[in-house]
C-alpha cells in the first residue's frame, strides 16, 4: 500500500516545528515589558505573525495529501483488524480439536506458538497505525482549524482609589426576648357534691314502737274477762312489725293524733293507728 513520500514527511514534520516555535515566540514577547518601546514589540510581533501565517499556507497546500494518507491509513487499519480476529479464531479452534484429541501434544504447542507470535505482530502493527492516524487527524485539524491570534497583554490596571469610609447603620440588637407565655392550665374539675345521705333510722323510737305494741299482742292473747271466746277472724295483715322508714317519726306523730277509733268490744277510743284495743287488747281491724 502506497504511502506519502519521505520528503512529504519531513516537509510536514518541519513545517509544524516552525509553526509552534513562532507561536511561543509571540507569547514571550508580551513578557519583555519595557525593554522596548510598543511600537518595536508590535513590529517584532507582526513579523511572526507574517513567518507563521506562511507556514499554515505551506500546510494547507498539503492538506489534500495528509487526508489522502489518513484515508490509507484508516483502510489500512481495517484489513490489519480483520486478519486479528481470523488469527485469533483459528487459534480457538485449534484448541477445541486439541481437547477432543485430534491434535497430540506437540501439534497443539506447535500450532499455539505460531499463532500467538503472528496475533501480536499483528495486535502491534495496528497500535502502530492508529498511532499515525491519530497525528494525521491532528495535523488536519490544525490546518482546516482557524489559527487564534494571541491576544495582547492587558495593560496594568489602574490604581483603585481608597474605598470611602461609609456608616453602615445596623438595626439594633435585640437584647432582650420576650418571655415565652406559660401554658394555660385547664380549670380542675369540679367536684361532685355528695348526695345528701338518708335520714338515720330512729332506733329507740323502732324499739319503743315494738314494745307499745308487745303488750297490746298478749292482752288479745289472754281470754275474755266475760269468759266468751273471741269468735273473730282477724283479717290478714301484710307484717306485724312496722317497716323501719316509718317508724323513725313514729313516736313523735302519735302524740298528736286524736283517738277518733272506738274499739267493738269495750267501746274504749283508739287512735286511728292503733291495730289492738289500748284496753281490752281486742283487734281494732276485726271491729
């Protein structure tokens, strides 16, 4: 495969040292400071800028060359790619025939050593071209690429005037913070008035009440004076024995009641709570 000449190469290769020496010169030059006067550092300066704009002329005028090479080199590096991977393909059939025993030994060390030497000539070969593609592609670039002209130092900045002393106002400080309000405790409950309790039994007047009553029970047990037998049925009666409730004020009440009940067998006046005749004990409910 035809290659660019060696003349070509060499004009490139001195045509591109050229080219970054000029471009140093023109960024040193703004560091000579006051050696010289502007006027002679901007002349110095737009001689190489002259020699350099040369140079990239030069260049272009090859450009057509370097792409043609860079189109060689990229066929090139495909045919190089396709002979690795039969190289390498072939090598791993090899071993398969090895491992079910077509090949002895020796036939597969033989064949293993030759293939493994022609794949790394071919693996460096390929690291070879890419190398030259990839200088080929930057040289491009350089020359299609519009040069960027250095730009001229900045001149010293000015010398700032001393910042004016200002009042900056502050809002005054807070010194003191407002307490934090307690948390309202709720009201307590109220409290339950107790229930009035009931009225406590009159014992002794209970007491005083059976006893009244206990005599008038044995008088209506004992016979008739007149010898006759009380024939009379006494009506059913719920208790003997009045209920606690009432007779707390019992005692009380009774003085206070006329006799108004007048007894069937002696005709003695009872009070209308009496059951028995205060007299003659006869029952006052059988009357």
């Amino acid at each position: 495969m035809a290659k660019m000449t060696t003349d070509t190469e060499v004009t490139i290769e001195s045509l591109l040292e050229q080219r970054s020496q000029y471009e140093e010169w023109i960024l040193r030059l703004d560091t000579t400071g006051d050696k010289a006067s502007p006027a002679v550092r901007q002349r110095v300066r737009g001689d190489y800028e002259a020699r350099l704009e040369s140079v990239m002329e030069q260049l272009r005028g090859r450009g057509a060359a370097i792409a043609e090479e860079l189109e060689r080199q990229h066929a090139s590096q495909a045919e190089l790619d396709r002979e690795r991977r039969t190289a390498e393909e072939e090598l791993a059939e090899a071993e398969v025939r090895h491992s079910v025993g077509e090949y002895s030994e020796d036939e597969w060390r033989q064949h293993s050593e030759q293939s493994k030497k022609g794949i790394e000539q071919l693996r460096s070969r390929l690291r070879a071209i890419g190398s030259e593609i990839t200088r080929l592609t930057e040289i491009q670039a350089l020359i299609a690429g519009t040069r960027a002209t250095p730009a001229p130092a900045p001149p010293p900045p000015a010398p700032r005037a001393a910042p004016r002393s200002e009042v900056v106002e502050q809002a005054s400080l807070v010194t003191h913070v407002a307490d934090e309000p307690e948390p309202v405790q709720p009201p307590p409950p109220k409290s339950r008035q107790p229930e009035p309790a009931a009225a406590p039994v009159d014992e002794m007047a209970f007491l005083k009440s059976v006893s009244d009553d206990e005599p008038s029970r044995l008088a209506s047990r004992r016979p008739n004076p007149e010898g006759s037998a009380t024939t009379t049925t006494a009506a059913p009666r719920e208790s003997s024995v009045p209920s606690a409730t009432p007779a707390a004020g019992a005692g009380k009440a009774a003085s206070g009641v006329a006799k108004t009940l007048k007894c069937g067998e002696c005709g003695t006046l009872n009070r209308p709570t009496e059951w028995y005749c205060e007299r003659c004990g006869a029952e006052l409910a059988g009357v």
